[in-house]
C-alpha cells in the first residue's frame, strides 16, 4: 500500500504501522518502504512518516540518511511551519552522522526570523546534547544567543536547553536577568516553571540572604520549636521578629537589591496559575528566597492545591510538610484544610497527619487531637497506626497535653485491633522513657497485655519497658519473665534479645529471685538457631554472672544495663528535607536524583550586582534606565503585563507583535542589539520604543529642547536624544560607562551575525520611512538590497539560488554590515538636528569625529567628519563618509558643494548632493564616498560655498579601509593558516591597565579598526576579521592575553602595508 | 524531561506506549506493577516511583494509568501536571478517556502526544491550538474522510501558537455571538457525629461558554468580590486588572473553558443546606446491625435541593443489607461495600427517610467503626456564598453578544461523621 500513488491508500497504510509502533509491537521491517515517503505532499503522511522514522531511525541509521536531504530541503521552506517541523525531526533522528548537519541547522534556526523556529532550535538543542557532548561549547554559543532573544515564546524553551546543557554556565544569565523577570507573566506555562526553577538558584547565587540578620535568632526559634518548654507561640515570634529588626538595625542594614524585590514581585501573581507545577514553582522560589514576613502569601494558593487531583496533592503535602517545619505560623490558619476524610488515598492521608502534626502547638492541640480521635476509629488501620504515632510525636512536643495523650493511648491499649494495640505500645514505650517514675500504674498494664499481644515489636517493647524499670514494677518484673521464659523457644528473634536483656537487668537488680531464671534463659539462648541471640547470650553471660576469669567488666555491669538512656527524640522524617530545592524530585525522594542541581547556599556578599545593569541595559534597555531605575521598574512591571487593552503598550505588545509580524520593524528591534556600533541599538530603539517612552520622553524633552536647535522634533530623533540624555545621566558615575561600553561591544559583535536575515527586512522598511522623513535625499532602497543580496551569495554555506528575500529570508551569515546601513540611516536623522549626537552615543569615539574645517577659518561654517563604517550604497568600493556642517555664523549659507577633487592615481571620490540652504544655526549632514583604493592617501578637495571655497582634505586612518565579515572559528583559522609567512606581522604588546578583560580589548580593538569578532572557544583570544573595501582582501586580527597584561597581536593580510599599519593603530589602542 | 509514556489499562496491560527519546523497554513498567500489586486501592499506588535508573511517575484518571518514564531531576509536579493536561485533551477530544476510546482513535492520540511534547519537553497544549493542527474527530467528518481522502491534519500553520493570545484562533466567526457562564458552587464539609460542623469552605468555579466572533475582550465584573478570598485563573485573565479592580478582564478562547477557581474563606459561615440524622449501630449480640438516616433541610436559600444522594462505604465485614426507603431507592454494591441512596429532589414536607437492619458476615468481629456518609446535592440557581455576576462588557467587537449567567451550588466533599 505503501509504494501505491494513492494518498489515501498511503495514509491507510501508515496508520495501521502508527498503530502498530502504539502498540509496542516492532515495525522496523517495513524502514526501506516507509521512507521513500518521506518526501510524500500529503501532510497527514508525512506526520505519520516523520512519526515512525524518529523512532526507528536510530535502529536504522543507514537507511535514515536517505531522508536527510529532504529535512534540509524543508529547512528552506518559506513556510515556517515546515521549517519548524524539520529541523524538529531532523534533530529527533538519533543518528551520529549527522551532528554535523544538526548543528548547522541549529544554528541558522537560532536566527530565523520566526521565533517559532527559533523555539525549534531551543528545543534541539538538547537533543544534540545528548548525541554528542562534545559540540557543548558550540551550543552554548547558541543558547547564549537565544537567551538574548526578547520574544515570550523562546524564553521558556531556550532556558530548558540552557538547564540541560550548561546549568553552571550562570554567568549567561546575568545580561538577560531581568529580561526574564519581566517576560516571566507572559511565557508559557511550562516555560515558567523552568525559568522560575533556575532563577531561583541565579537568585541563591547572587542575591544576599534577606533573612541574613535573624538567621541567628532562627535558631533559638528552633530550640522553641522543638525543645521542651513549648511556649512560644505566634505573638511571641511576633516579637522575635520585632527582636530581629532591632538587631537588624543594629547592625549592617540588609537592603535588598531591586533586582531580588524584582523577581519576587514578578513572580507573585503566578501563584494565581491555573497550573500546579507554576504554582509550587513560585512557592518554593518565595520560600527559598523571599524574606520570612513575606513567605505567608504562598500558603493560600498551596492550600488551594489541595482541592486538585490526588497525585497534585500527594506531592504539595509533601514540600508542605517540609515547609511546616520550618515556617510554621505559615500554616496555622489554615489548620482544617488539612483536616482527613475517610474518601482520602491513604498516602495522603498520612501526609495529611504529618502537616496537621507539624502544625500542632497548644493552642490548637485539643482541637487537634479530636480529631485524631475520630481518625482512630477509621477502618484503614495503615493510616490508625499513623495516627498513634502522630499522637506520640504531639505529646512529646507539647508538654501539657503528654498526660493527656498518654491515657488516650493507654485506653487504645484496650482496642480490639492488635495493631492499633502494638502500635499504641511501641508510643507508649517512647513516650515513658521521659518519666517513668510517674507511670508505673501503666508499665503494669502493659506487663499484663503480654498475654494478649501478639506483635512482636509490641512484645519486645514491653520487655524493654519492665527491664528498664523493673525498680518502679519490683513484684511484677520477676513474674513477667517466669512467663517468658516458659514461652522463649516460641518467640520471635526481637523479642528473644529482650528477654534476655530483661534476665539480666533483673539478675543485676534482684537476683535473689530471678537467678535461677536468668540462668535458665541463658541456656536456653545458648542453643538457639540465630547466632545473634546466642552471641547476646554468651556476653552477657560473661558480663554478669561472676566468675574468676570474667575481669574489670563485670564490676561494671550494672552501669552498663541500667545506665540512664536518653528518651529517643520523635521527629518528623520531613526534618532537614529542605536541603533540596523544593519541588522538585529529589525533595520528593529525598535522595539525590540524577541531573539534580544543588541549591547554593547564600553568598557572604553579594557578588558584583552592576553585572546586570549594563548588560540587561543593552539587551532591555526600555525596561531598566539607570537612572530612576526603581520608579520605572515599577511603572513597567504594573503596566504592560496582562494590563488592560488601553495600557497595552509595554514589552508585552513589542514581545508579541514580533512575533505576528515577520517583517515588522519591531523584529528589527528586537535584534536590534545586534548592530556594530553600540549606537545602533540606541537609534533603533529610539525608534521603536516610542509609546514606551513617553512619561520618560516629556521630561527629558524639555531638558533637550533646551540645548538643541530649533528644528521641529521629530517622533524618532526625540526618542533617541533621550536615550542619549540617559547616558549623559550615566556617564557620571564612570565605572558603569566603561562597562556598559564594553559589554555591549561584546554583545553585539557575537550576535551580529544571527540578525542580518532579519534585520534586512526592517531595514527596508526603516529606510521608506525615513525617506518621508529626513530632508537630505537618501540612497535608494534598492542598491542596499541587491547588494546585501549579493553578500549574501558569497558568504553562505548552502546553496541558495531558490532564495527569495521577501517573504522568508533565508538564514544566512553575513557581516554586520546590514545593520551598520540602518544604523547610520537612522543615525543621519539625529545628526542632521543634534551636534552632539555622534559624541554623546559613543563616548569613547566609537565614530571618532574628525575636524575637515574650524568655525574659525571657516567663517562660522564648521565641517565634522566621521567614518560611518556602512556600506556605500552606490558603489560598494567605496568608504561611507559622513560629513556635518554646521552653521556658526550669523547669516545663511547656499549651495555648500564641493569641487575639485585632488586624488591620488586610482581613488574616486563620490560627492555629496549639493546642500542648497543652510540657515543660521542649523546642522546638516550630507554622505560621501570616498575610493581610497586600500590607502592612506588623503583625498583633498573644495568646499565651497556661495561666497568662498576652503581647502580641505580627508585622511582616513586604516582601520576604517576595511569592513567586517563574518567567519566561523574554523573559517579563521584556515583562512589564518594561508595567510602566513610575510603575510603575519606579531607583535608583543603590554595591555593597558584598564583593558584586561576580554569586554574591554574588543572594544577598543572594533573602535580601532572595523572589524568584526570570530567567535571563538577560548576566553584567552580574541579574534577579528574583515576585508579591506576596495580589494576586499581579508584582514584577521588576533589578540591573545596571557598573564599580568601581556598580550600578543597578530595581524594577517595580504596587504602588508595595511597589516602593519593595522599592528600600530591597534597597538596603540591596546597600550593606551 | 519526559522519557516515555505508557497507558496502563485497570487490569495492568500496557496499550499504548510512545518515546520521545530512544525507546525505553517495557519492562521498566514491573516495578510499578509491584506497587499496584502491593497497593489496595489503585488511588493508593504512590505516584512517583523510583527505579534503579529510572523514575515512574504516575496518574490514575479514569481507570487507566498514565506512567510516564523520566530519567533526571524534573519538578513532579510539571509531569504529573502534564499528563492530566494529556487526559484533559483526550477527554475534549474524544469525550471521554478511556481504553476503547483511545485505542479507536490511536492514530489521532499519536499524533497528539507528538505535538503535545518535542524531546520531553511540553511545546503545545492549548487546546485550541492543537484542534487547529490535529482536527477532533466527529462522525460527520469521518464519513467525509473516507468519501473524499480528507485528512484530519490541519495544514495551516497553528497561528494561535504565535500570538500574544495563544489559547484563541484565529478568525473565528459566528452568526450568533453568545457567552455563557456558570457559576459552580461546591461545599466541602465535615460534620461531627452530634451535627456540628467541624470544617466548611467552598469553592467556587465558573465555566465559561464563548462563542463570539472576531477578538473580543471581554470584562466580567462581579457585585461582590470580597468574598473571594483566593483565586486561579486560566492564562487569559489579566492579573493586573484583577488586583486593581477586582474585575476579570480577558480575551476568551475559543468554546468552552474554565475561567476562574476560587475560594470563598472559612471566615465566612458557610450555609449547610441539609441536615442529617443518623444512627448506624452494630449489635454485640449476633451478626447484625441497624441502619435509620433521616435528611431535612437546613439552609437552601428558599431553593428546593435537587439531586440529593448518600453514599456510604460499609465495613468489610456489612454482608448485605435490608432496608426501606421513604423515597428513591438505594442499591448496595457488594464487592464494593457501598451503599448508595438516590433521593432526588428533598420534600421539605416528607423528610426521606431510610431504614432497616444490616447483616454481617457470621463470626466475623463487630465493626468498631461506623462508616462515615457522603452526601450530594445541587440546588439551582444560587451560589451558597452569595456571589453574583454584575455586568458583562465586550470591548474590542461591535456586534451585539447574548450572554447569560447560571448559578448552581453542589456538595463537594460532603462528609457526616458517623
């Protein structure tokens, strides 16, 4: 049926084999015929293909290959859903062949512009894993790629990926912080709870205690809680806790660091879910990290739980029980929930007992033991016997009501049940060993029940009981081991050892008596079949009865049996079970499970908390500005999640209309921490965060209005100079810059690469828009296109000549140089209005702007320019250079153009469109592009305008000849390996002190030179590529730390003129 | 995460397996097979199993057993979650969860499991996503299946999946636009033997019933919200809504959903709508005992108790039973020990009454314990707290909706100790 043409019959077909695989039977015969469909068009069969062979291809791993090639045909599709789909079976095939080609597809997924595919690859991400470990340090680039991404929809899987492969890579985590803590509302369920789990050990680890100051009290709290005074109770703690904040202000005042008072905020209104796993995420994640006062608000939606199914309530009542322990005022209100009824599973019921124990204290004792008193009479006699021994543990923590309980079991004594009687018993012997003196009348009760109990324990009990104070029973003692010793040769082993250990206690205590008797049992156990008993016989046979030979010892026998035994402490078995993470399944089992992440203690000091500032600054930087950070913390967190449709303007619209709109400008923004420069970003987001903006907006506006020209404000550039302000804010406090500069730079040149595909479509949109907007005339749209087209055919990795760029781009590396021309498009909008725009965005001369003529002898016309390390979109060859006139003076000034280009043999200069009119005042911008034909040469010109020309001339430092591409660790280094020889120049440097670190060095390395970063596995190199613009030869650079700031460079390039000019501009930027 | 999953059949047969990793042989199944040998009740079997290399973790709904295989550290309660999410679906899908029903349907049950989990881990289980991608079978369609070749594959891609509001479709139309909602009252109860009550709460659900076209948004507001002391809502609800304003302010998915669980506080006295008067006693004397229960209305809000039913669960040792009924009938199952009370509707003029003598197996000890009765009973168009519906608003649509709001109140776990 299988090879006919007809799809139903096909479908026929695999449906009998799908039933077959359900039922466990082996299909695996029918492989061969079964993949020839995998290609079939009927989708219904192609599930049912994809079904069988993801789970016989590891069987068949030969004939699995054969279906490769049509999931990497799939990988293509412009459909998304079958991209999904493909790269889902594809990295579901269990085939070693093929790492290779997973982890190709993993990571063009992990770019892909629907995040439903990049879901996708999250999701294959362990599957990779657990084929082949060794790709880890690659995958962590992935995850770590992904857990940049901002929309709702990956988060939840990419954090599962990031637990399975890399749970010790906490550092990760740290730039996308309160990225999380924010999407947290709106991820899937499922999601969450994995999140909430591994933030809850990001939080151990880098948060202080908040309990910190009382945690020494705590444990004289504990000593309450189980000594034997037994008086405290909630008004006291109450003024424990009051205690506590004195001391507390005493002392170091603990402040929680705003971005814990986050997570614990964010994850409040979770306890609301539908779903119990998010609950008892969110519960152990308070219980674990919240401060003790605010803990309460989890019992509420615990207790609720408990209306669940059975296994849902199995497992709360047991993180219950621990958490009662531990917090017990927690509980108390909500005593009769836990209340037992007779239609309960056993095991819960015993769960139950355990809570309603844990929760005893004297004031609810008596209604407590009421209840325990209908419980006995259940006909479950697993859960009477629970119940007698919660019973035990109540009157041995609670001194008042042990009197109480003690005839209550002692009147259980009676029961009809032996059971319930050996149970009661086995209590009643513990709860004696407290004060004996007082119950003799009971030990003689129990001495009768001998003749009637049969369970062993029981038995054995009772002969341990009248042994050890056979003083308090002097009549009843002898008498009760006469019986015995008739019975011995029918008892059980147990009871065998106390009958012996009842001999002689009795011999040692009155042996005028008993000797006979003891001598008797002696013998007796001298002949038993259990080696134990006749090894206790023959010691205490030594011990006690005197002889010549028995030595020092036998003068101490009498203290060695009837030495004062400590009472035996009842506890609860949930005692010290919240060393684990609660929750989770080793709690539960209360043994280490595999794969089972510790959670760590608190820190002693809080590590380095500006770690999150910086970084989340770049990747969420509308959430968390520096500067009144708290206020807008909280304005964001109220606002934007789940608000109403009104105030749906916040992170959750940009987070979800990413994911509607593929070519959004938002999926531009969403990657926009993607771009070269650190200014990218800033612009984008000034473009997109508009709404988000606003409260922020007006204010700051007023401030800049101020300092800027009077150019009418438009909706973009506004938002962007009040990002910039919020530098400016920034920039004061000088570590946080250097930081935030060289973090970002890192940022963004590791993830350049995944967000070309998707930022060409936003690019476009960006430039219509722009064209409406700005005066200046732009390139066309349409070159940039083509070109990045062409790009893109270079450097990929697969064939690509089905690719159509508009409805779905294929994922492809290309340099960061897509990203650059949005950038810098968007960047001409500000700085067409703003002079302070280029420094303000990159302070530390990320665009270093040069002088081309002084206000001075420019009459009041001042020119800057900058290389904008963008493409030039008319001619590819040429470097993009950006130029700013200002106008100083007084009176307008026309027709600024430019004449007579003096150039070197070779070079070509593009001019800028003639600027007709440039009031007082005003700052245009205008872009030119320059050929240098891979020199230094400066190309010299004239300025002219309607009155005067002025000579200038631009030189451009050789960093800025080229521009970055993209390779992979393995593209460098072969290409590195033909680049030898004279093609290498080394040089030895010495770091500068402030640029040790890895953030730093690409820093200042990118400002040097456009170049862009090689991801690489070791954390001692740092690599770069690029090609020079005009002859496009590649420029690798290689800057390798070792210790106390020694460094080497390493420069290769075909040009050696440019390598070794690169080595000293490099050199430079390092050292100083 | 999730290894496997096996179901499980009452009688221990295990009929359908499915791997989301490499297969894992059934066999891993014994040592749970060992604890249901071991347990009494099937409830009984403790739902997390440890294995030398692997952990069973399991549910029991609707007399099957869903076991599912994990090899590392996973919260048990995201498992256990899941599966009812999986037994969930079934029963949307299928209208009931049970073997026949899921072995007529296995291909679809495949299929469902496979986009239920990718590698273990959960990615889709929005109902109204996966009966976009995986159509639930009607008799209708399955004739128009085998006429024309159709299949039960959606091939659009599950765009729900992709938006902000995954649990709704997408353009969704009808010509009568119309949002239902019940409110469902349950009183869980302990009463003493003497009449008191030991322990009362109840908790409240409303199932919600939308059929509206487009994307609607609606905002459901209630006349007294204060009396709901805890609540849990489907992901739909907007908590910032509901902590400013008390109000539910959401976009429903498509059908029928729950929208909210809540729970009305003890603090509040909650109304015992019957009373009940029993004596059950076992004579010392000869294998006998004798049974009178009598049930009057207590508190019913002026509304007549319908559906009214006691259940008890007899003594081992409780042979068989000869009663009379005033009204309804009861039968008394053996293997079981349960005796079962039908009333119906509760005449406050005639209290129900049921009497009569027990036999016990001869020789047999008497019982020490009397059996505790489980009671239910609904009554109509009230909710015992009180609670009430203001007003229905839709925002976001234009058209005119019908909406309507029904109130019942039910005996949740109704227990009189006896």
């Amino acid at each position: 049926m299988l090879d006919s043409n007809k799809d139903s019959l096909k479908l026929e077909a695999m449906k009998r084999i799908v039933a077959m695989i359900a039922r466990g039977k082996n299909a695996s015969d029918l492989f061969p015929a079964v993949v020839k469909n995998v290609a079939c068009k009927n989708i219904e069969v192609k599930k049912l293909v994809y079904v069988y062979l993801v789970r016989y291809a590891e069987e068949q791993q030969d004939l699995a290959l054969l279906s490769i090639s049509t999931f990497q045909r799939g990988l293509k599709d412009p459909n998304q859903l079958i991209r999904a789909s493909a790269l889902r079976v594809l990295s579901s095939i269990r085939v070693t062949i093929i790492v290779p080609i997973m982890m190709l597809a993993i990571k063009e997924a992990a770019s892909d512009m629907s995040p439903y595919v990049r879901k996708t690859a999250a999701h294959a991400i362990p599957k990779l894993y657990s084929l082949d470990p060794e790709q880890k340090d690659q995958l962590i680039e992935v995850i770590e790629k992904l857990l940049a991404d901002k929309t709702t929809l990956v988060a939840g899987s990419v954090v599962m990926a990031f637990e399975e492969v890399c749970p010790e890579r906490i550092d990760l985590i740290h730039k996308n912080y309160r990225k999380l803590c924010n999407l947290l509302i709106d991820v899937e369920e499922w999601g969450q709870v994995v999140i909430i789990n591994m933030l809850t050990r990001y939080a151990r680890t880098q948060f202080l205690n908040p309990n910190m100051n009382e945690s020494l009290l705590e444990e004289g709290n504990d000593k309450t809680f189980y000594g034997s005074d037994e008086d405290e109770d909630d008004e006291e703690e109450e003024e424990k806790d009051k205690k506590a904040e004195a001391t507390m202000a005493k002392r170091k005042p603990y402040v929680m660091d705003p971005d814990h008072r986050l997570l614990l905020r964010n994850t409040k209104p979770l306890l609301q879910s539908r779903n119990a796993a998010v609950v008892m995420a969110v519960a152990q994640l308070y219980f674990h990290l919240a401060p003790k006062v605010e803990v309460g608000v989890i019992a509420k939606a615990l207790v609720r739980l408990l209306r669940s199914h059975s296994e849902v309530q199995y497992v709360v009542l047991q993180n219950v029980a621990t958490m009662t322990i531990k917090r017990r005022g927690m509980f108390e209100p909500y005593l009769k929930s836990f209340y037992i009824r007779s239609t309960d599973p056993t095991q819960i019921k015993v769960l139950k007992l355990e809570v309603l124990t844990n929760l005893a204290n004297e004031t609810n004792i008596s209604t407590i033991l009421r209840e325990f008193q209908t419980y006995i009479k259940s006909m479950d006699k697993d859960f009477v016997a629970a119940t007698i021994q919660a019973i035990g543990r109540c009157a041995t923590n609670i001194g008042e009501v042990r009197d109480t309980c003690l005839n209550g079991l002692v009147q259980l004594l009676s029961n009809r049940d032996e059971l319930v009687v050996a149970e009661s018993v086995v209590v009643i012997k513990k709860l004696l060993q407290m004060q004996p003196e007082k119950h003799s009348d009971i030990i003689k009760h129990m001495a009768k029940l001998t003749d009637n109990i049969q369970v062993p324990m029981a038995r054995a009990s009772i002969l341990w009981l009248i042994g050890e104070y056979c003083e308090h029973v002097p009549k009843i003692a002898p008498d009760v081991l006469r019986k015995m010793a008739k019975s011995f040769t029918n008892e059980e082993d147990i009871v065998k050892l106390q009958i012996i250990n009842l001999a002689a206690k009795l011999y040692l205590t009155n042996s005028k008596q008993t000797k006979l008797l003891t001598q008797y049992v002696l013998n007796l156990a001298k002949y038993d079949q259990n080696y134990d008993i006749r090894d206790r016989a023959r010691f205490i046979r030594q011990l006690i009865v005197p002889t010549e030979k028995s030595g020092a010892l036998s003068k101490y026998a009498k203290k060695l049996f009837l030495a004062l035994k400590p009472a035996p402490v009842l506890e609860s078995p949930f005692k010290d079970r919240d060393h684990f993470q609660l929750g989770s399944l080793s709690h539960l089992l209360n043994a280490k499970a595999g794969g089972y992440q510790e959670l760590p203690d608190w820190p002693e000091a809080a590590p380095d908390p500006s770690v999150r500032n910086v970084e989340v600054k770049d990747s969420v930087p509308e959430w968390t500005k520096c500067s009144s950070r708290e206020k807008r913390k909280e304005k964001k967190v109220e606002k934007p999640f789940y608000s109403d449709s009104e105030g749906e303007s916040g992170p959750t619209e940009s987070a979800d209309s990413e994911s509607d709109s593929a070519s959004g400008s938002e999926i531009g923004s969403g990657i926009g921490e993607s771009g070269s420069g650190s200014e990218s970003e800033e612009s984008e987001e000034g473009s997109e965060s508009e709404e988000e903006e606003e409260e922020e907006k007006e204010e700051k506006d007023k401030k800049k209005i101020k300092k800027e020209l009077k150019k009418p404000v438009q909706e973009s550039e506004s938002e962007q100079s009040s990002e910039e302000e919020e530098r400016k804010h920034e920039r004061k406090s000088k570590q946080r810059k250097s930081d935030s500069e060289s973090e970002s730079d890192e940022d963004d040149e590791s993830e350049s690469e995944s967000s070309q595909s998707e930022s060409e479509d936003s690019e476009s949109e960006a430039e219509v828009k722009k064209k409406k907007k700005a005066a200046e005339s732009k390139p066309p749209s349409k070159p940039v296109k083509k070109e990045t087209k062409k790009e893109k055919k270079e450097m990929s990795l697969l064939d690509l000549d089905d690719f159509e760029p508009a409805p779905s781009p294929q994922v492809t590396p290309v340099s960061a140089f897509l990203s650059n021309s949005l950038v810098t498009d968007l960047e001409g909008l500000s700085m067409s209005d703003a002079v302070l725009s280029p420094a303000a965005i990159s302070p530390s001369s990320a665009l270093k702007s040069y002088e081309l003529l002084h206000r001075i002898r420019g009459e009041g016309l001042s020119v800057e320019y900058c290389f904008s390390r963008q493409p030039f979109s008319p001619d590819a060859n040429m470097v993009a250079v950006q130029v700013q006139f200002t106008n100083n003076a007084t009176s307008e000034t026309k027709n600024l153009h430019m004449e007579d280009v003096k150039l070197q043999s070779g070079m070509r200069v593009k001019e800028f469109p003639e600027i007709e009119l440039l009031p007082a005042g005003e700052t245009a911008t205008a872009v030119m592009g320059i050929d240098f034909c891979d020199s230094t040469q400066a190309a010299n010109f004239q300025l002219c305008t309607h009155t005067r020309k002025f000579f200038v001339s631009i030189q451009p430092p050789v960093g800025e000849l080229m521009r970055p591409v993209f390779l992979t660790e393995n593209e460098f280094k072969k290409e590195q390996g033909q680049l030898m020889g004279m093609n290498e120049i080394t040089e030895k440097l010495t770091l500068d002190a402030k640029c040790r670190n890895e953030h730093a060095i690409v820093q200042r390395v990118t400002t040097a030179a456009n170049l862009s970063r090689v991801p690489c596995g070791s954390d001692r190199e740092c690599r770069f590529a690029g090609r020079t613009v005009t002859s496009g030869s590649l420029v690798l650079a290689t800057v390798a730390t070792k210790e106390e700031g020694d460094a080497q460079l390493m420069v290769n390039c075909e040009k050696m003129v440019i390598g070794t000019m690169l080595v000293k501009d490099i050199h430079l930027a390092l050292t100083q | 995460m999730i290894h496997s999953l096996f179901l499980i059949n009452h009688s221990g047969d295990i009929f359908l397996e499915k791997h989301w990793k490499s297969v894992i042989s059934r066999s891993v199944c014994d040592y749970f097979f060992e604890a249901k040998e071991k347990a009494v009740d099937p409830e009984d079997v403790a739902p997390v199993l440890q294995t030398p290399h692997h952990y069973l973790i399991t549910i029991y709904r609707g007399k099957l057993f869903f076991l599912s295989v994990v090899q590392t550290e996973v919260p048990p309660l995201f498992v256990i979650e899941f599966l009812h999410r999986v037994a969930d679906t079934f029963q949307d899908y299928f209208g009931e969860c049970s073997e026949t029903v899921i072995k007529d349907n296995v291909v679809t049950v495949y299929e469902l499991l496979e986009e239920m989990l990718d590698n273990g881990v959960p990615l889709s289980t929005e109902s109204n996503v996966l009966k976009e991608m995986i159509r639930p079978p009607t008799t209708l369609r399955s004739v128009v299946n085998t006429l024309t070749g159709g299949s039960n594959v959606g091939n659009t891609l599950p765009t729900g999946q992709l938006s902000n509001v995954p649990w709704r479709r997408a353009g969704v139309k009808y010509t009568n636009n119309e949002a239902y909602f019940d409110v469902i009252e349950e009183i869980d109860a302990i009463v003493d033997k003497s009449g008191t009550t030991v322990f009362a709460e109840i908790q409240g659900v409303i199932e919600a019933c939308v059929w509206l076209t487009g994307m609607p948004d609606l905002t459901l507001s209630f006349m007294n919200p204060r009396l709901l002391d805890d609540v849990s809502f489907h992901p739909c609800v907007r908590f910032q809504r509901w902590d400013s304003e008390r109000a539910l302010s959401f976009i429903p998915p498509d059908g029928t959903f729950t929208l909210m669980n809540y729970h009305v506080g003890s603090q509040n006295l909650v109304a015992i709508p019957v009373y009940v008067k029993q004596s059950i006693s076992f004579f010392e004397s000869g294998p006998c005992g004798r049974l009178d229960i009598t049930i009057g209305p207590k508190q019913t809000m002026g509304k007549t108790v319908e559906a009214l039913m006691v259940k008890i669960h007899m003594p081992k040792a409780v042979l068989c039973v000869n009663l009379t009924a005033t009204q309804g009938s009861y039968t008394y199952d053996l293997p079981t020990k349960v005796l079962v009370w039908d009333i119906g509707r509760l005449n406050p003029q005639k209290l129900p009454n049921l009497k009569g003598s027990l036999s016990l197996q001869a020789g047999a000890p008497k019982p020490e314990d009397n059996p505790s009765l489980n009671i239910d009973l609904k009554i109509q168009q009230v909710a015992i707290s009180g609670l009430k519906v203001n007003r229905l608003d839709m925002f976001g649509e234009k058209y005119k909706l019908f909406k309507g709001v029904k109130y019942v109140t039910k005996a949740g776990k109704f227990q009189v100790r006896t």
